[in-house]
C-alpha cells in the first residue's frame, strides 16, 4: 500500500486519552481514526454529508470494516489518514484506508458500505450521479466549481445561502440579508459537483479604486475546507481585473484569523454589526 496513491489524507494527533498502558494508541481507536477521516473524506468531495444523502433518500451502513496492524502510534505521534475508493457494485462501496506516521504504514484496512434506504434498511442500488462524482474525485477532476456574474444570475443561490448561514444559524434579521448593493455588485458562488450551491460572495464598489468583500457565506459542514479561500480568491481577482487598489470588508471576529491567512490586516476597534462581532479588514492589492 503506498502512500502517493491516495489522493485524500487526513491528519491528526494522537491525544493522551487514546494511549494504553503500554503508552501506545489504543488498537479499537484506528476505526476511530478512520472514520473521522471518512468524514473528511466526504467534505473534501464538497458534499455535506447529511445533505447530500438527504437528497438521494438513502444512506451508508458499514458492512465490515477489517483492518491489519503493522505497528504501533505512539502519544503525540502525528498520523496521516488515507482513504481511497477502491470500487463501487451496485450497491456496495469499498474503501481502502491505511494510517501513516511520515512514511512508515501503521494500519491498512478495508471498509465496505452498503447504501440503502434509511427506513427499511434495504439495500438500493448507488444513485449514478453519487458514483460520477465520487469516481470523478478518484481521478483527480475538480470538485467544485466557482462563477462569477451578476445578481440576476446568482439571486436565488445566494439568498438560499444567506438565510441558511445568517439567518438560520446565527439569528440575524432576514430582512438585512439583501440591499440595495446587490444589484450592482459582481456575486461568486461555489457549486459542487451535485449542482448545490455550497458557497457564496460579493464584491461592491464602495469608492473609487476601491472594493468591498461581503455576504462571505459558506455552508456549516465544509468551513474550514478549500471552499471559503476559493471563493475570496476569486473575488479579489475580480478586484484585480476591475483595477482596484485596495479591498476591505467586515469581517466577524470569529473569522478573522481566516482572513489574515488571505493577507488582510485589521484596523480599528471591535464593533456590533447587526448583533455580531465585526472588525474592518483590508487588503492592499498594489502590494499583494
């Protein structure tokens, strides 16, 4: 089994509590490992899990899952996860999965999922469209797909986004979640290979040379994923290509680290924007 043919890894730490008394992982913690990194598996497919087999009516039951133990993790140890679709019958799905410290292979495994129907618990054959994507994600094609383009275009993925994120999970009053600024502003919003908007934002003309960022809206189950950078990115290229100097935005002070790795710097105090913590961010393109 070797490490460069899997595309997804996952990484993480050994934690106190998963060592023995031999000062090793635990061996039940490996499916532990393992399943967390299914988990990641499917937010680097940009598919939010529950949503996505929500909307096939169906969902994944594990059948057997094996593995074979080739050494031990050690407390602190840091560990890369694999998973790898091996095939998919017609209602099956098996994955190979191994545990990596560097290159040394710890664990390798076989997973095997059976997709059926939540309430009679049948088997029911893998929906095609499911099969496309996740042999797609196998062979290296892109799993989300960004567009930029007018209010007319992107109205309705960017409201559905915006009441999901800012309405529905952080309270904030539906009636602020779409202004006078949408119609002239240049909107991006992020699909994933399903068709489903995941991701949402928007560029305003706030002066002269000048770019405003916000709505950055990305759904719960894949923050902290590729999904909110591509979408910054893409609208400060579109800053670029309008030649602005300079970019700012609100941003809530819980994502302000996120935006600093982006090259953005705060200014000012913290402030209550529409009950949240704000902080203004800015970004000078001339030097970036």
């Amino acid at each position: 089994m070797n490490k460069s043919s899997f595309r997804f890894t996952d990484r993480l730490r050994v934690r106190w509590a998963e060592v023995d008394m031999q000062q090793i992982v635990f061996n039940g913690h490996y499916l532990l490992y393992i399943d967390t990194a299914m988990g990641a598996y499917w937010r680097a497919l940009a598919l939010p899990y529950q949503a996505t087999m929500a909307g096939f009516d169906g969902d994944l039951y594990v059948r057997k899952a094996t593995l074979e133990y080739h050494a031990s993790a050690l407390y602190d140890d840091t560990l890369d996860v694999g998973i790898k679709l091996r095939r998919i019958g017609s209602s099956s799905l098996t994955f190979d999965a191994s545990v990596w410290r560097g290159s040394s292979l710890l664990v390798s495994g076989e997973l095997v999922y059976v997709f059926a129907n939540p309430q009679t618990r049948q088997p029911t054959p893998v929906p095609d469209v499911l099969r496309a994507v996740l042999e797609g994600h196998e062979a290296g094609a892109p799993m989300l797909q960004l567009a930029l383009g007018h209010w007319g275009e992107h109205e309705a993925a960017s409201r559905q986004l915006r009441d999901e994120v800012f309405v529905e999970e952080q309270g904030i009053a539906a009636h602020l979640m779409v202004d006078e600024a949408d119609a002239g502003a240049m909107h991006a919003v992020a699909t994933n290979a399903l068709g489903r908007a995941v991701g949402s934002g928007r560029l305003v003309i706030s002066a002269p040379g000048e770019g405003k960022i916000g709505r950055m809206a990305v759904v719960r189950a894949l923050r902290g994923t590729t999904v909110g950078r591509q979408l910054l990115q893409t609208l400060i290229a579109e800053a670029r290509r309008q030649n602005l100097q300079r970019v700012w935005l609100q941003a809530q002070t819980d994502a302000q680290r996120f935006y600093e790795h982006a090259g953005f710097v705060a200014r000012g105090d913290v402030y209550l924007e529409a009950g949240v913590s704000h902080i203004d961010m800015h970004l000078n393109l001339a030097s970036a």
